[in-house]
C-alpha cells in the first residue's frame, strides 16, 4: 500500500508539467516559441519529454508501475476480506476489563435472560453466542465489514479506471477540423477530412462512425472589454439511418453542450474569420478566395493567413507556376489604425479591414511539399521565384489595381468555426468507475468497523453480573458514544430487570 501511494503521488507529481507547461499535441507552436523563448533550458526539458509529459516514457512507467502495485495490493486484500466475511466473530475475551470501553452492572435476570435481550438489541450485528463453564453466558457482535467494502470497491474502481483510461487512449481517437459558416460542411468518413488528427494506439483512420455535420450560422456575443461571452453555432447533421435519406437534424452547438451523435461528440471549440477577396484577371474572369485566416490575438481576434489563387485559362503549366497570386497580411475583425499600421479593436466584425501584401510568382504548391495554408513558402520568395508587387491597406468594398491590370477587391469576411470530434469508446466506464470511485471513499470513511462483547456470569448472591467491552477496528472518533449507548440500553434494561 506503501509503494501504490508513494507511485500515486510520483502520478501526480509528474502530471504538473502536463499543466504547467504546453504540450505538443495540443499546441507544438507554442511549444516551439517556449523552446526558442528559453534557451538550453528549454531544449533541457524537450530533452526530457516535458512537452510530451502524459506520451513520455517516465510517466508511462509510473502508471505501468501502480497499475502492478495496485493489482499486487487487491489481490492479498480481497482473498482476506473473502476469509473474515465467513470467519465468525471472535470469542468474547477473558477479561473486558481490558478494552477500551467496559461497562458493567448486576440485575437479577438470569445469564440466558441477559443474553436474550442482548441479541435483540444488537440486531443488524454479526453475532455468536457462546457457553462458558459455570453458567457463564456470552455473545460476542461485530459490525462495520462494509468499511473494508467501500475500500475495495475504492481500490478496484480506481484499477478500472486506470485500465478504462488506457483503453480510451488505445481505442478513441480525436480531430479538429475548421468549417466555414456558411453552409460548410464536414463528414466523419476519413481522416483526410480533418485538419488535425490523433488517432489512438489501435486506430488506423479506416472505420470511423459515419457522420456528417452542416454549419448554417454562427453567433457570438462579447463583452465590452472584447471578452467572448458566448458562441453558438446553428449546425444540422446526419448520422444513421439519416444518411441514406438524406435527413438533416438541427442542433444548437455551444461551447458546453457538445453534440452527441454516432458514438462521438462534436464540440465547438472556437471560431475565426475568413477574408473574402475577389479577383479580377486582366482577361475579365473572376475567382473568390475564401481561405480562412488564422487569429494571432485571441483577445481582439486579429488575424494572419495567405489567400492563394491560380490564374484561369493558362494551358502551360511553368506559365502558371509563374503567374500565381498570393494576399498575406493581416485581417482586423473592427479596425483600427495607427498612422499607416492596421490593427483591431475588438473581436466582432464590426468594421473589418486587411492590411495585405500581394505576391506573384511560383507559391510552390507544385513543389511536392507540404505548404501551410496559413502562410507563403519563404524559401521561394527568397530564391526570387516569388515577388511582392503591392501592399495595400483596404476596408470593406474596397479595391486595389496591381501593375499588370489585375483587379482585388476585399467583399468583407465570413466566420468559420473550429470544430473537435472526439471519440471514446470508455467514457461510460470512466463515468462508472468514477462514481464508484468516490462511493467506495465515502463508505470507507463514514463506516467503523467495531465490536462488543457481552457476559452474564451468575454471581454469588444470586444476582447476575453483566459485562459489556467494546473495541473499535479504527483510530476514527465516534465509537465511544455509540459504545456508551449501546451498553447504557443492555445494563439499564438489566438493572430494571
């Protein structure tokens, strides 16, 4: 038991920097900005997997290491308890003097009378009674077994916890995904369709729970300091049977309500916008860019992103590559400006502009690596395949002309929400087993284990000697009063006798 408290603390003392410091699988940025922000002590803990703390070996071993020792504890405990619940009480002992709550008194009702009465009133107690030489009559009671109950029932629930929460790691998986509020859409039937992806250990992506969700709407609400007071997103979806006929459900998506459907849950975890940006090739046609850029100030909800176009009606593909757009910049939800530097003022859209650069050349995005849509490849821009060729601060409705006659026109933004799906197959055991967690606690705590002992020995003056001993199984307060009333109610109906 030592060993298992001693690995239970070491669990939650390795579980601070889990808290303390970011984690890489939920944000390796920040995790890169504290590496750069703090030197060789930040490579020191990367070092020691501090920004993977509950995927690290360490803390792996810990958890193995109290699951043995838990296991190694219940094992001898229940074959024990298993042993007392059919054992009998024990005899009443020699001399109650000795224990730590005696009572005694003499009545003239005989030791079988004494017994008698003695039984009934410790009804609900485990009980023997016993003969001794000389007429001596005993009982000896005990109650309190369903405090080592509750401490098993305790220890075992926090086993399956343990073992639930492995499985859920092993068989769950969970995604983000952004979707733009407009009518976007998403279905659960891959994971190519996400932006991110953590699959559990014996989760290949291939059999995921078909579901698919629809964002009609978006709306939030914000405090006059720009603090969100509430999102809500005004979403349909199918699942089921609804797949084949093609019937959507609507669904209020806030922030603590997630949507339950097909054994996962949809949570709505945050929202952004998209710039809308419309251009105006030199031969007349036209394409929309809608991108979704993303915030750099959670607070004021100003963002950053790259909107990317190819030019239409281009058969040749290296005069493509060459001819490629790109906007990069900043969006600011209601602007503010500073001179000649934009910046926002508050979260809603109230009064959205873009500070943008434009780029044209090769993007890269035939290239055959992974590019973020966030952003332009740098590495172009520094080879001269890529160049800046207009800077521009625009508000809504408003245009700009590059050189070649090319038009950009900012139409204002959309919002798009970020959507988590997470899927855990243990999650009713984890509920189960936590209840039963703190069930098995509280009945180990509130219960006393406890014996009385009784004997009726007849005295020489034909009057009976009754003696009562107590003795409490645990250092818990509250046995002596009970101990008081229960010998006050045996000795006082004898002395009546």
């Amino acid at each position: 038991m030592r060993t298992a408290l001693t690995l239970l603390f070491l669990l939650a003392l390795g579980a601070m920097p889990g808290a303390l410091l970011p984690q890489r699988s939920l944000n390796p940025r920040s995790v890169d900005e504290y590496i750069a922000d703090n030197g060789w002590w930040g490579r020191f803990l990367d070092d020691l997997q501090f920004y993977d703390v509950y995927a690290s070996i360490w803390f792996s071993s810990i958890y193995v290491l109290l699951f043995v020792s838990l296991v190694g504890c219940l094992l001898p405990r229940t074959w024990e308890y298993f042993k007392q619940m059919r054992a009998k009480p024990v005899l009443t002992p020699r001399n109650l003097a000795r224990m730590p709550h005696h009572a005694t008194a003499e009545t003239t009702a005989s030791p079988q009378a004494v017994i008698e009465h003695a039984e009934r009133r410790l009804k609900g107690w485990r009980k023997v009674t016993a003969e001794e030489e000389d007429g001596v009559r005993t009982i000896s009671a005990e109650r309190g077994y369903l405090r080592e109950t509750g401490n098993l029932v305790f220890h075992f629930s926090l086993l399956g916890l343990l073992i639930a929460f492995a499985l859920g790691k092993m068989l769950g998986y969970e995604g983000q995904v952004i979707v733009q509020a407009n009518g976007g859409q998403f279905c659960n039937s891959g994971v190519y369709n996400y932006d991110t992806f953590r699959p559990g250990l014996r989760v290949d992506g291939t059999q995921l729970n078909q579901f698919c969700v629809r964002v009609d709407d978006f709306d939030a609400a914000y405090l006059h300091s720009g603090q969100a007071e509430s999102f809500r997103a005004d979403i349909q979806y199918q699942s089921g049977a609804d797949l084949e006929t093609g019937t959507w459900r609507p669904y209020p998506l806030e922030v603590n309500s997630p949507l339950r459907t097909a054994g996962d849950r949809v949570y709505l975890l945050g929202h952004g916008y998209t710039p809308l940006f419309t251009v105006t090739f030199p031969n007349g046609q036209t394409r929309t860019g809608t991108t979704q850029w993303r915030p750099v100030n959670e607070v004021t909800l100003a963002s950053e992103g790259a909107t990317k176009f190819d030019p239409p009606d281009v058969p040749d593909a290296e005069q493509r590559r060459k001819s490629q757009l790109a906007i990069t910049g900043l969006l600011a939800p209601t602007a503010v400006f500073r001179g000649e530097l934009l910046d926002s003022g508050f979260p809603a859209a109230n009064d959205p502009a873009v500070a943008i650069d434009v780029y044209r050349g090769d993007l890269g995005t035939d290239s055959g690596r992974g590019q973020s849509i966030f952003s332009i490849d740098q590495k172009m821009v520094a080879d001269g395949k890529l160049a800046k060729v207009a800077r521009e601060n625009l508000r809504q409705g408003e245009q700009l002309t590059l050189d070649d006659g090319t038009v950009i026109r900012f139409d204002g933004v959309r919002d798009w929400v970020s959507l988590q799906v997470s899927h855990d197959p243990t999650q009713v055991w984890v509920l189960l087993f936590s209840v039963l967690v703190i069930l098995g606690l509280g009945v180990s705590l509130s219960i006393k284990r406890r014996r009385v002992w009784v004997r009726a020995a007849p005295g020489g003056d034909g009057r009976t000697v009754v003696e009562v001993g107590g003795l409490a199984r645990t250092d818990q307060a509250g046995y002596g009063e009970e101990f008081t009333s229960v010998s006050r109610d045996l000795l006082a109906h004898e002395e009546e006798s």
